[in-house]
C-alpha cells in the first residue's frame, strides 16, 4: 500500500472473518478519500479470509489466537498490549465477533467504533436480518456506533437503511445491507480522521453538534460530503 500522508490517522482493524468492511477501508484509502493508515489488521482467527486482504493491501497483519487464552481476560489483556505497539488514535471493529471485557472497552471509550448489520436499536447481537424478517419490519439497514460496555448498544453515529421486500430472504437482504455498510464505514471513519467526531459522555458530536439521533445517509448522498 503506498506511504499515507503525514495527515493520515492511525488506525488499527480488527476482524473475524471475511473482512468485506476492511475492504471498504483499504478501497477508500486507496482512492485518496480516506485520509487514515490501517497500522495492523488483527484477527483472532487463524483462518480469517479478511488476513489475505490486508496482505494483498500491503499491511501489517496479526494473529491472536483467543482459544490459546484461558480466560476472556487474558485475552483482552493481551490483545490491547498488541493494539497499542501500534498506537492507533482509533480501533474499527469490522465483523470483530467477540464480547469484549468492561475493562478494554473503557480503555479505548471514545475511539473504537463498530458496524452492525441493523438499525439500532433493532436487532442487537447475531442473526439481524433473520430476526427483521421475522418481524415484517418495512425497513432494516446498518449503524455505526461507538463501543461502550453495552453489546450493540453504544452511542449511534451514522446509519443507512434498506427497504425490506417481500420476497427477501436473509441472504438476499444480508446482501443489500453489506452495500450500505461499504458506504457507511468508510464516511464514519473518515470523519473521524478530520477530527469532526467525538463521543461525548454518551453522546455523539459531529461537527460541533451534539447529535439528537444518529446520521442517516439518504440513498443518493455521495460519501464525499
Ligand atoms: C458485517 O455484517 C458487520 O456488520 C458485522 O459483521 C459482518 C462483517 O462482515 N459486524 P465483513 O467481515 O466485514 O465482510
């Protein structure tokens, strides 16, 4: 990957799998509109699709086992001491699939965000688009939010929403979801990296204004503003 300007955030990435949002990172910072550098892609599965990615992008990737660990303390522990070596000003969770303990959480509070396949409140925790399904909602999408201690339920910054049809199935709708969290990751990192956002207590700051509720990106909005 070429050398990032002097501007560039640090930033480290964390997966689990496929690591289709990671992508979305390194097209964007590719394309010159994502002013941060992926210091390290860490995953704590071996096999992870997402690893190849970085590789193929040039980056840093590391390997943290969790079944290697007896507790999920040890864990965490260990896996904020590799964080830090790289110094990041913000940790992405991309498909990051693990409870984190309070104590990690409270040590990155304000500058670690995940994106989840939902319109939070809706559908914390796993099997979002089976469970709106379900429910006949008219409407599901995705969010990007800070990390508190609540699974799923930190402050929300930035969300994208996908009519929900009638003949979806969960992977036809998984799919229409992932589209928008390709738009909204990148648009949620980046302005972060211009320093436009900020979590306040616990409550989000975008341009200087305490948000009310989370941005929503309309369908047609370019994710250059
Ligand atoms: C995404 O749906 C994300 O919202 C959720 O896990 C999935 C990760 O997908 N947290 P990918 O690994 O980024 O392709």
């Amino acid at each position: 990957m070429p050398e990032p300007s002097r501007a560039a955030l640090p930033i480290v990435v964390l997966i689990s799998g496929r690591g289709s949002n990671l992508q979305a990172l390194i097209d964007g910072i590719q394309a010159g509109s994502l002013p941060v550098s992926i210091r390290a892609v860490i995953s704590n599965r071996p096999a992870a699709p997402g690893l190849e990615r970085a590789r193929q992008a040039g980056i840093e990737t590391r390997v943290l086992d969790h079944r290697t660990y007896s507790s999920r303390e040890h864990f965490d522990d260990a896996l904020r001491a590799l964080i830090d070596d790289y110094q990041p000003a913000l940790v992405v969770l991309a498909g990051f699939m693990r409870i984190l303990t309070p104590a990690f959480v409270a040590h990155y509070r304000g500058r670690m965000v995940n994106i989840h396949p939902s319109l939070l409140p809706s559908y914390p925790g796993l099997r979002t688009h089976e469970r709106a399904l379900a429910e006949r909602v008219a409407e599901h999408g995705a969010s990007v939010h800070f990390v508190t201690e609540d699974l799923d339920g930190g402050p929300v910054i930035v969300q994208a929403a996908v009519p929900v049809r009638t003949d979806d199935d969960p992977d036809r709708l998984a799919a229409r979801v992932l589209e928008q969290e390709h738009r909204l990751y990148p648009t949620a990192v980046r302005w972060f990296a211009e320093g436009r956002l900020h979590l306040e207590g616990d409550r989000v700051r975008l341009d200087g204004r305490l948000l009310d509720a989370p941005v929503r990106l309309p369908d047609t909005e370019p994710t250059g503003t």
